[in-house]
C-alpha cells in the first residue's frame, strides 16, 4: 500500500481525490500496488464528504508522516505552494503538481531537488490539463531534434476568440460570456493578458531544449486589443487570430513569445475552437504532430494529474529522468529578432501619400482591403523581416499603425 495526500481540495484537488477513491482498484493494477488517500490538507472543512476524516490544516501532519510517499500539490500560485513542495521533496517525498506557475517559476530548483533525493516531481497536468503533451515530448519524441513548438494553451482566451469570430463580439462582450460561463476569473489578467500561456511554453521550452526559461524571459501579448475589425481583415487574408506561444530553437538559444497571430485557415490550428487547446510540435525525425483536447476541467487535469501518481508509483525506488538544467540571462533572445509578416491598419487621409512613405520606411507592402472598411483606413501587408527592422522603419515613417498583427 502506498500513501497519498492532496494538498487542496478545489476544482482540481477534488477531482484528483474523486479518482483515486473511485477508480482505487483499476489504479492498483496499472500502479503494481494500492494508492491509498491518508491526507487532504485544506483551510476548509467538508463534513458531508465520505472521506470528511482525511481532512487537515496542518501541513506538518503530512511531511512528517514516513508513510506517505506521493504528495499531489493542487493549490495553485507561489506561495504557500512553493514551500510546501519544496519540504516534500526534500523530506524524501515524490511531488506530483498541475501548478504551471510553480513548475514556470521554480521548476529548475525543485527537478534539482528532486534529482538530490532520488525522488520524482511531475507535471503532466500543468500545461495541457487533460492533454497528454510532457510525456510524449520528453518520452515519445527523444529521437527527435525539436525544432519547434507551437499551440493554443489558454481554452479561455481561445474560446473568446472564437465568439469573435464566430458571433461578431467585441472583446468585452466575449470576456462577459466567459465569465457567464464559468471560463474566465473575476480578474481574467492571467488569461487575457496572456500570463497563462506564457507559463505553459516557458515549461514546453524547458523540456524540449533543456533549459529553464522564466516567464520574465518571455515577451507577453495578451488579446484584450483585438478588435472585430482585426478579425475582418483577418477574414479578408484567409486568416483567423489566435492567442499562440511559440518557442523555436536559434542555435544555442532560443525564442520564445506569446501574442495573438493571424493563423492561415489550412493550419490545424486555425480549426481549434472554443475551450479546446491544442500543442503543435515540429521534429526533425517525425515532422509534425498535434495533441488536441480540453486543456482545463476538473476530471480532464485530475486524469492527468493521477496519471502522474500512477508513474510515481511506479517508480518510487528509482527517479524518472525527467528534467532540466538553469537558464541563463540572454538565453531567450530579444523578441525583436523575431522575423515574420506583419499586417498593419493605419488611420488617414491620404492612402496614396501614406503607402508611398510606407514603401520607402519598410519596402514592398501589399495593400489590404476588407468590405465596410472606413475611408480613412488603410491597412497592409509587410514582408517577412525581423520585429527591430519593422520598428525602425515605423520610428521614419512617423505615423503609428493603430493595429499591429502578427503572421505565423
């Protein structure tokens, strides 16, 4: 019998309780022993649960007790998270986490900790939710040079922007449905401001090329400028916008960013819609493949999450080689290196004076027309050239587009 306690018992946290009790036996098989809940630590108390007695608020009950072997951090955030797993780990205890802004913040440190004691720490659950994505990355694809990772890793960003495409709603109205609906936060900054996505690539980064990346390293756009009009003219190039973290591999370094990008309609993830997420990675060997599913819900992470346990179980005499070593300073390269197409929607007067001084500041554009555009609208197309060349031919030019999107 091997011992388990859950530290949080929300969303996640229940549903991680809810299959380890319900599914107990087919468990025990995969595992080679029994999983067995002792603790569930949290500041509230659940008298009418069946297992109302496994409930504490003392976190020392849990890291001193020898019997219990796997901890599956649920709470969320830094603090207290970051010390309590960091206790676990090193009183001797596997760590089991679907906390993205631990494992983005503090992964290097904990996987060294980790590594030091023999002891395992997991994190399937913390990019993809349900999607199983670190395991085949780390596991399925090590044949592979990755040469790059790109995905929707935010279902509620994702889902608004599919409203705005498919409803013709403004970003306010989109973000109230979400809200409605039970997708996004009171305080939705983490999603809309795209600091969940960047957590989830800065882990994907980490695992496919080896070194931490810290969320700070990471330019971060989120999605609360776009507008129903980029949406049309993203309509009029065969395009869709969608909220992306990409990370590409650059010699010994890499870039990495997250922003909203004008995704051809032919790409697969174009067609991710809703509250779905989906993680494209492109391999040397393999090419490329996509996981696709729900990257939030209760049951959907608790599956990953206990799918964690079960590999923990499995291995609790030996670590799994799973890990990273530190990052480094000018690891991520300035996100102005970056090189794409940009399409640009300019307020004037004068459209041929405009794309005359556009030519000479940036070279050749393609103009952009988009039906019940206003008349003092331009917008074009660049070519592909680095974000820094694109700045600079701005700062000539004078005149400051009033939207400014990406092409992938």
């Amino acid at each position: 019998m091997i011992s388990v306690a859950i530290l949080g018992h929300g969303v996640v946290g229940s549903g991680v309780a809810e299959v380890l009790l319900q599914n107990a036996e087919p468990i025990a098989e995969k595992a080679g022993d029994s999983l067995v809940v002792k603790r569930i630590l949290d500041l509230r108390t659940f008298p009418d649960l069946p297992y109302a007695d496994l409930f504490t608020t003392d976190f020392e009950t849990i890291v001193q007790d020898e019997e219990i072997r796997i901890v599956v951090e649920t709470m969320g955030g830094l603090h207290p998270a970051y010390d309590f797993v960091k206790a676990c780990l090193l009183a001797g205890k596997s760590v089991v986490t679907s906390n993205k802004e631990l494992v983005a913040a503090k992964g290097d440190e904990l996987l060294a900790i980790a590594k030091d004691k023999n002891v395992n720490f997991l994190f399937e659950a913390s990019v993809g939710g349900g999607i199983p994505i670190l395991r085949p990355l780390s596991q399925c694809l090590a044949g592979n040079e990755i040469e790059s990772v790109a995905g929707i890793l935010n279902g509620t960003t994702n889902f608004m922007l599919t409203r705005m495409v498919q409803d013709s709603m403004d970003f306010e109205s989109a973000l109230k449905l979400a809200q409605d609906l039970g997708y996004a936060e009171r305080n939705p900054s983490a999603d809309v401001d795209g600091h969940d996505a960047c957590r989830k690539i800065c882990i994907l980064a980490a695992l496919a090329y080896g070194k931490h990346v810290y969320p700070e390293q990471v330019y971060t756009e989120g999605i609360s400028a776009i507008t129903p009009t980029d949406v049309k003219y993203a309509e009029a190039i065969g395009r869709v916008i969608k909220l992306i973290g990409q990370v590409k591999r650059q010699g010994d370094r890499i870039q990495c960013m997250v922003s909203p990008l004008l995704i051809s309609k032919d790409n697969l993830l174009a067609q991710v819609s809703d509250v779905f997420n989906a993680v494209q990675v492109c391999g040397n060997a393999v090419g490329e493949v996509m996981f696709y599913g729900r990257g939030a819900g209760k049951l959907p992470t608790a599956s990953a999450v206990v799918g964690d346990v079960i590999d923990a179980a499995q291995h609790l005499t030996e670590r799994k080689p799973l890990g990273w070593d530190a990052g480094f300073a000018d690891y991520v390269l300035d996100h102005a290196d970056n090189e794409c197409a940009v399409l640009l929607r300019f307020e004037t007067n004068d459209k041929q004076a405009l794309l005359a001084s556009l030519g000479s500041a940036l070279g050749d554009v393609s103009v952009v027309t988009c039906p019940d555009a206003p008349t003092n609208e331009l917008a074009v197309l660049t070519a592909v050239m680095s974000e820094r060349q694109l700045d600079n031919g701005l700062a000539v030019l004078g005149d400051q587009p009033i939207s400014r999107l990406r092409l992938l």
